[in-house]
C-alpha cells in the first residue's frame, strides 16, 4: 500500500477527541480517527451539496470526494475550528464545478431534479409545495443559493457561512438579500397559493 | 412591494417546508472501500527488468565477413583493378558505330518493311 495506514490502541477513544487531535492523527493516516471526522461532518456536507446540486443523484459522490480530499492531505487544514467551513466550501465548490462541466440536458434529465414544468394540481397538498419551493431554490444562482443554504437551512451565522464560503459578511448579506428577493419574485402570486395550502395542512 | 409578493416572514415559512435529503447511513463504509480502491490505484507495478541478452553466437564469423569484404574492397580499389570491369571509351566508340540493326518496336518493323519494298 502506497499510504502506510497507523496501528493504534484499541483502548483509544476518538469519539470524544478534538477536531485538531483527529486532524493531527488523520495526518499520521490513522483511519479510526479520520472515521470520527468523517462521522460528525459528513451529514453537513451532504445535506450542502445536495441543495446546492438541486438533489441530483451526484451528491453522494462529490461529499466522498470532498473527504477524499481532506483524507489525501489533512494537514492544509490550518484552522482546525475551521474545518467545517473548508469542508462545505470544497464541497461546493466541488459541485458547482462540476454541474459548469457538465450539459444541462443530462442534469435535468437526472430523476431527483424537481420538475421544471410542474402543473399546479387541482389541491395544493405539501409534496406540491415542497417541490415548488424546492424548484424556485434550484433556479437561484449557485453563490446566491449557497448562502441561503448555510444561514437558512444549516443555521450558520453570518459570520461563520461568509468564513466557509471566503467572503466578506457584507458580501454574504448582500448575496442573501438578493436570494431572498429572487425567490420572492420567482414564486410570485403563487407563494400567497403556497403559504395558504401550509396554513391549512397545520 | 405589492401585496401578491410574500413578506420576509411568509417566506420563512414557506423555505420552512422545502424537502429535506435522505441522508445515507452507510456512507462511511462506502468511502472506506472508495479511499481502499484510491491507495491501490496508487501502487504502480514495474515490470522486472529483463536480463542483458547474451551476444549471439554468429556475431563473431558476421563481424569477421564483414571486416573481410572492407579489406577486399579497399585492395581492389588500391590496385586500380576496379577499372577493368568497365568498358574502356574506344570500346564504347566501336559498340555504338556498328551497323548491327535490331528492331526494337512496331514502328522498326514497318520502316524494315518499306525498304524491303524499294
């Protein structure tokens, strides 16, 4: 094997060591600790890209290829408080690079893409309005749609998704503003439609 | 804005209900076999080299003709021998006066016909 993988105790316990420890043994290649790593992170990283990738099927690969990516080199990691944030920002980055690569027709040829053409049914149920939402979110631009994702579903700070994603925190409110007033204007008439079948179904 | 559009608080609300992922349990496992199949894609097999070949035991009597026909070459050359193989220039002279006629086309044989004729 190219990579010497380390041997360590079985008494060890790396659930409870710190994210600079499992760096540190991470480096060493020491597997159980990359484990505990990957096990406190990878749900975040996950649930990023596959908004941001609108749920395509892609998901699970680009988040094990953004832990690859720490895996082959944990020692870029300076900051290790700020190993969240370099790992949501690789990962969409990750993604983001890929869907510039890749033609639309086979993007939205993919099964989890919410359906562009969606026909409002005779009674608005959730799945529908889920769908809509989910739809008017896809459509955004993908900075746009990334800091609505860390500050509005994964309930970063300002300061803490303008860290992950390298830009000022006026930068991030400014691209949070515009999302916000680009959903408002996407969902149009329609979203009073959607927040009354939401009033009703609770 | 326009009472149609939806307020900072209604769109809350409605981000409130956008679908969530289905986030698979197993995925450590996976990317434990995917980093496995990374490290032994990084293990690069050279072939064993081959051992020198041993000299072929007909490069000496090769290499001893060859030496040979040099020395040939460079003797005839050295005695002026060489020229006698070729025509001298009063040879040449004599060869192309001769009267010999031989037909050589189709054309030959029709002007042969004709002075047959007269």
């Amino acid at each position: 094997m190219a990579i010497g993988i380390e041997k360590i105790p079985v008494s060890m316990n790396w659930q409870t060591a710190t994210d600079a420890a499992l760096l540190e043994a991470s480096c060493r290649h020491n597997q159980q600790a990359f484990s505990v790593l990957m096990g406190r992170y990878y749900k975040d990283v996950y649930r990023v890209v596959w908004r941001i990738n609108g749920g395509h099927v892609d998901t699970d690969d680009v988040t094990q290829e953004t832990f690859l990516k720490l895996w082959s080199n944990p020692a870029q990691i300076r900051e290790p408080a700020a190993l969240k944030g370099w790992l949501l920002r690789v990962g969409s980055n990750l993604v983001m690079d890929r869907f510039r690569q890749k033609p639309m027709a086979e993007i939205e040829a993919a099964d989890n893409v919410a359906d562009n053409a969606l026909a409002a049914p005779a009674i608005i149920d959730q799945g529908y309005v889920a769908k809509t939402i989910d739809r008017a979110i896809a459509d955004l631009p993908d900075r746009q749609k990334l800091a609505l994702t860390l500050v509005h579903f994964e309930q970063m700070t300002n300061i803490a998704a303008a860290s992950a994603m390298a830009i000022s925190v006026d930068a991030l409110e400014s691209l949070l503003s515009r999302a916000r007033r680009g959903l408002k204007e996407k969902l149009g008439p329609q979203g009073k439609m959607l927040l009354a079948a939401v009033e009703q179904g609770q | 804005m326009s009472d149609k559009m939806l307020s900072d608080q209604e769109l809350d609300l409605l981000l409130a209900n956008a679908s969530q992922p289905e986030i698979p349990l197993d995925f450590a496992e996976r990317f434990a076999r995917r980093i496995a199949v990374a490290h032994s894609n990084n293990v690069i097999a050279f072939p064993a080299r081959k051992a020198a070949q041993k000299s072929s035991s007909l490069a000496f009597p090769m290499a001893a003709a060859l030496a040979a026909s040099l020395i040939v070459g460079i003797w005839v050359g050295a005695n002026g021998q060489l020229g006698t193989m070729f025509a001298t220039q009063t040879e040449t002279a004599i060869l192309g006066s001769s009267n010999d006629f031989a037909p050589s086309g189709i054309e030959d044989l029709t002007a042969v016909a004709e002075d047959n004729k007269t």
